[in-house]
C-alpha cells in the first residue's frame, strides 16, 4: 500500500524522516566531535613545529593563544622565536592561512600553508616556492627590515611566475604575522 | 539474473560517467589526481548505497507529492555523515575534497538513482544498485584523475616517475580536465560497446 499525498501524510512522513535524521545526525556529530578537534590541534601541532628549526634551540613551546601566536623560549625561559598563524582573504582563490616562524630578531625561520584555496599548479606551488632555493626563497628574510613586498611592487621577494596575486596575499599574510608576533612579545 | 544485470550496467553500460554523462560537475573539479577521483568515487558510494537501502525501505511510506524532498533529506543526511567522519579521521583529504563533500547532496547520479530505481524496486537490488553505480562512478574518476595526474604533474598515485620535470599544467587546471574527459568518454564507449 503506497502512502496517499493527502497533507496529513505528507506532514507526517516528512516530520519523521526529518526528526530522525535530525537524531541521527546529532548521534554522528557527538561521536566525531573529539576526533575532528583532535585532528585540527594534531595540525596546528605539527606545523608549529614545523617551523620552527631545532636549530633554534627552544625547550618549550607556550600554549596558543586566541592571536594564534605561540611562543618558543629555551632553557632559561628567554623567548627566541614564535610560531604565528595568520591569513588573508586577499589570495587567488579567497582565504589563505599560513603558520609563519619568526625568530627572536625577526628573521624568517619557516612557514606552512594551513589553508588555501589557490590554483593547483600555480599559486599552490606557494607551499614550496617560497622556501626551496632560488630567487623566490624568503627564509632568513630579516622582517624587521620592514614589509615583505613583490619585486613587481617594488619589494624584494620574487613572486611566483603566473601567481602575482597569490604573492602578494603571501607576503601580506608574512607580515600580519610579523605584527602579531611584534604585539605578542611587547 | 536481475543482479548481474544491475552490475553490469552500473560499472559499464549505465555508467553514470561514462554513458549517462551525469555528475560532470564533481567529476571535472576533483579529478585532479587519481587518489582525489578514487576518494571522491567512493565518498558518493557509500552515500548511493545508503540512500537507496532507505529510500527503498521506506519508499510505501513517503507520498509522491513529498517524495523529492524525503529523498533529499535522507541523502544530505548520509553526506553529513560522510563529511563528519572524513574531517575526524582523514583531515588530509577533506581538505583536499572540500566544497565537493557537501556537493554530493546535489550530485544529480544520487537523487537519480532514488527516483529511478530505489523507489520502484526492493531492498536488495536497491543496494546493489547504489553499490556498482557508484563503483561505476568512482573507477571512472579514478580512470580520469590517472590520467590527468600522469600528464598534468608526471606522478602515478603521488609516486614522482619524471623526476625533476613539472609536467603539462594545463591537464591539471579546468580546459585539461575537459579534454581529458572527452578522450577517455569516446575510449570507454568504443571499449564498452
């Protein structure tokens, strides 16, 4: 017997199926929701240390922050560098989040992209460009030295070829980071 | 003898890919490279599969003026499903896959199958319906982001095979994936027939 379309049946019908997956939804949502955290600080985790070199000689690392700033301090509890997170929606593709590693005297020591939403083959290849050798590479970048600029715009940093705005959103994230890191230590 | 029908036509003569031409959206933006294309294939399975076990079960309870509704519900229930436990337990490739996870609700091979074979049929060929056809549907991104991935960034499932060389971008990037798609189509329907 197929149900007939009078409006009780139909009220009723689509009533119990939305409850129930309702239900069921919230039944899956509380058994993933420590995992999903989980695996976002996991990350966030690794890409702190990521970098952050060893060569750097920290011990410990401070808990983040709400700025998404953690701190690296060596034995006797002087600071000698920071990890900080930092976006734009300035990139190709919108938001772009990047874990930069600066050292205590501004020097940029890593970075990690966290998210991004950048062409695949060109402004993506950002995750490397700008940290393998060559022309593009802004590891060791004194930031004190004042913003991170594109050679186009006038600055010091080789752009990606075919990614100008991709390189721009990266430099502006670099140094937001900078920023924050400055606001943190003060 | 239903069943080996059922198989047969969701892996080759129905593929939804391939024959149908259904999904092309997800198809086209996910087959980048061939693990990409094989998660995707499989993420749309297993909401196939499930969808078309309830829709089937409870096909005499829901009235036809609603039916479209139900079946969405039932289905974006299931993504959310999909989409929940790939965030806890592969972050890596949800990542990747992002916006297109969600998009299985709209996928039209999805709500197709409910309405064309799930609501008129049993429970179990129901299953084995949404089972091959996303099977049908995951070998064919699979088939497309190889071959993408091969040309685009010269890797075989990640595994560099050119070292050093950068590979044809174009493959990789939007027109790349529809002149793929096209090739591969006229392949697998020669092959096919």
């Amino acid at each position: 017997m197929k149900a007939q379309s009078a409006l009780r049946n139909m009220f009723l019908s689509l009533t119990i199926i939305s409850l129930v997956a309702a239900a069921a939804l919230a039944i899956v949502s509380k058994l993933t929701h420590s995992a999903i955290s989980e695996a976002k600080a996991l990350k966030n985790e690794a890409a702190v240390v990521e970098v952050l070199p060893k060569s750097l000689g920290y011990v410990t690392l401070s808990p983040a922050e709400q700025d998404g700033v953690v701190l690296a301090y060596d034995g006797q509890g002087a600071c000698v560098g920071a990890a900080v997170e930092a976006s734009s929606e300035n990139g190709f593709g919108g938001h772009l989040a990047i874990m930069v590693g600066i050292d205590a005297n501004g020097v940029l020591v890593g970075y990690k992209i966290l998210e991004s939403s950048e062409t695949p083959g060109l402004g993506e290849k950002a995750a490397e460009w700008f940290q393998k050798e060559g022309k593009g590479c802004v590891i060791g970048m004194k930031l004190s030295d004042g913003d991170l600029q594109v050679s186009k715009d006038g600055g010091q940093v080789d752009a990606i070829s075919g990614s100008t705005i991709t390189s721009r959103a990266f430099c502006e994230v670099v140094n937001s980071a900078y920023q924050k890191f400055l606001d943190a230590v003060r | 003898m239903k069943s080996i029908e059922i198989i047969k036509n969701g892996l080759f003569s129905q593929n939804p890919t391939w024959v149908l031409v259904l999904g092309t959206c997800p198809t086209l933006a996910t087959t980048t490279s061939a693990v990409n294309g094989l998660s995707m294939g499989l993420a749309t399975t297993f909401v196939l599969m499930m969808s078309n076990i309830f829709i089937s079960l409870l096909k005499s309870l829901i009235p036809d003026k609603v039916r479209i509704p139900a079946y969405i519900v039932i289905i974006a229930t299931f993504v959310t499903v999909v989409q929940l436990i790939m965030q806890a337990y592969l972050p890596d490739l949800y990542e990747t896959l992002g916006l297109f996870i969600p998009l299985i609700v709209v996928n039209c091979i999805v709500l197709g199958r409910a309405e064309s074979f799930a609501s008129k049929n049993n429970v179990w060929h129901s299953w084995l319906d949404g089972l091959f056809t996303g099977l049908g549907f995951a070998w064919a991104l699979t088939l497309i982001g190889f071959v993408r991935e091969l040309l685009g960034a010269g890797t075989i499932f990640g595994h560099s095979i050119i070292g050093g060389a950068d590979g044809m971008l174009l493959f990789i990037l939007p027109p790349g994936g529809f002149i793929c798609f096209g090739f591969l189509m006229a392949l697998v329907r020669k092959a096919i027939r």
